[in-house]
C-alpha cells in the first residue's frame, strides 16, 4: 500500500524528523510513505488523463499542507484523504471553526468576522486581538492597542476578538481518529502567544472529566482524523474554543510524555485502509 505525504517545500524542511518517523510507522506495517511536495503537484481537474500528472495515483493522501481545495479534489477522484476536506475546510478557517463551535454550544470568546476597511467603525474597547482567519502556528496574530496599527499592513479579512483567557496560558489537545490521545498546557511569561515556535513551554496535562466532554462535543461534530484542539483557558480555569489545527505540530507532545503519536496516527491510518 502507498501513500502520500503532502508538504509545502518550508514545511517539509522544519518537520524532517517528525515524516521520517510517520515513514517508518508505515514501513513497520507494509505502507510506503512518500513525501510529496504541494509545489510540485500538478493535479489534472479535467478528468481527461491521471489525476496527478507525471505521477502514479497513490492509495491514500495525508496533507499536511493547509490546502483544503487539495483533500476536497482528491476525495471526488476517489481516494481517501487524512483529514477529509470538511475538516480541512473548517480547521483552517476560524471563521467557520467558530461558527462551528457555535452551533454546538462550545464556548469560546465573542468572535467576529471583519474586514479591514470596517475596522474602523466596529472597534470594540481597546486592546483586542486581530487573527488572520487563515494563519497558524500563532502567525497572523494581533494585539490592536492602538487606532495607529488599523491599517494596509493588516489582512483584508480578519477575526476580531475582545482579550480574555489567562495571557500566555493555552491548553492543546490532540486527537487522532476522534479519541484523545494526550494534552500539553502551554505557557508563556513573555508574550500573549503560548506557543513552542515561539518561544513558550509546555507540560503534559491531564484532563479533567468536564473538559473532556467539551472536547468530545467537539470530535463527535467533525470527524477528526488526526489534529489539535487548543484552547484558552478562561479566568475562572474553564476552557474556551481557541482553534483547531489540521496539520498539527507535535513537538510539545513528543518533549513531555512518551507518546509516540506518529506511531498511533499511522496505525490508525492502516486501520482505516485495511
């Protein structure tokens, strides 16, 4: 059986360690694992020849590169794709995470799509938080503390936020094919942002019975195959929808417990294939 690995070239680059653990996963089970770079796909949408050209069609596809119309594309040519496009989609949207969440009774903070050009005319209460509805790993966030920074230098569409949670403090919870598989706590005393590529730590966490049905609301409204919920962590200690992250990083996880989650991810996959 064969599968592929889609990476963005960057991507590729930074997680050498964590594919090269994901290849040999799938080696221990008869699976070939190859990495396929996003920048050197050309997929044919005409249906007039092989979907990827140049290029035998693999068995399955694990993306890893954020690309939703990707996973979409190669579930209507039949294959089975890690994650599915609905995730995909959603994951790598907060404004449709939101909604999400929403519709499901997760709470999280006051959470409103916007466009640069309004900005001006719905500002909350300074400071607030601007996100890039797209960014991850913490990129694309804003502290606003000020009219001076609403400007050109901004994304066009953005998610706006009031501040809350505790500052510095998240909690992520990974998942692999909708069970939980382990939490870390992330914290920073420096910056707004907990996360470990920029600099906060994080420790192995345990979650309590409550939190565990708000993340298991969360995994029985989308099918999760392999990703990260994270959420802020609210004064009085509960949990508040943060995002959810489709090609999620693991190196918190790996650092504080023995979790070989490249190993259970892998074995889930073969599951799915068999």
């Amino acid at each position: 059986m064969k599968g592929w690995l889609i990476y963005k070239e960057e991507d590729r680059k930074r997680n050498k360690t964590f594919i090269s653990w994901l290849q040999e996963a799938g080696f221990r089970r008869g699976m070939q694992l190859d990495v396929v770079t996003y920048e050197t796909l050309a997929v044919n949408l005409s249906g007039d020849g092989p979907m990827f050209t140049g290029r035998t069609k693999p068995d399955f596809l694990i993306v890893r590169s954020s690309t939703p119309w990707l996973n979409e594309a190669a579930e209507m040519h039949g294959l089975r794709v890690f994650n599915p496009s609905c995730v995909s989609r959603t994951a790598n949207d907060k404004r449709l995470s939101h909604a999400l969440m929403s519709s499901i009774g997760v709470p999280m903070l006051t959470s409103t799509a916007v466009h640069r050009n309004n900005l001006q005319d719905i500002v909350p209460v300074y400071p607030f938080i601007l996100k890039d509805p797209r960014g991850r790993g913490g990129t694309g966030v804003e502290w606003i503390s000020r009219p001076q920074q609403i400007g050109p230098a901004l994304k066009e569409e953005l998610l706006m936020q009031p501040v809350g949670g505790q500052r510095g403090k998240d909690l992520r919870v990974y998942i692999v094919g909708g069970r939980i598989v382990g939490s870390v706590l992330r914290e920073s005393e420096t910056n707004f942002k907990a996360n470990i590529s920029i600099g906060g730590t994080a420790s192995l966490y345990d979650l309590t019975d409550t939190e565990r049905d708000v993340v298991e609301k969360i995994t029985s409204s989308l099918s999760l195959d392999f990703a990260g919920i994270d959420f802020l962590i609210h004064e009085d200690g509960t949990l508040l929808f943060n995002e959810i992250e489709d090609a999620v990083g693991c190196r918190s996880l790996y650092m504080n417990s023995s979790i070989d989650i490249a190993d259970v991810f892998i074995g889930y996959v073969a599951e799915q294939m068999a």
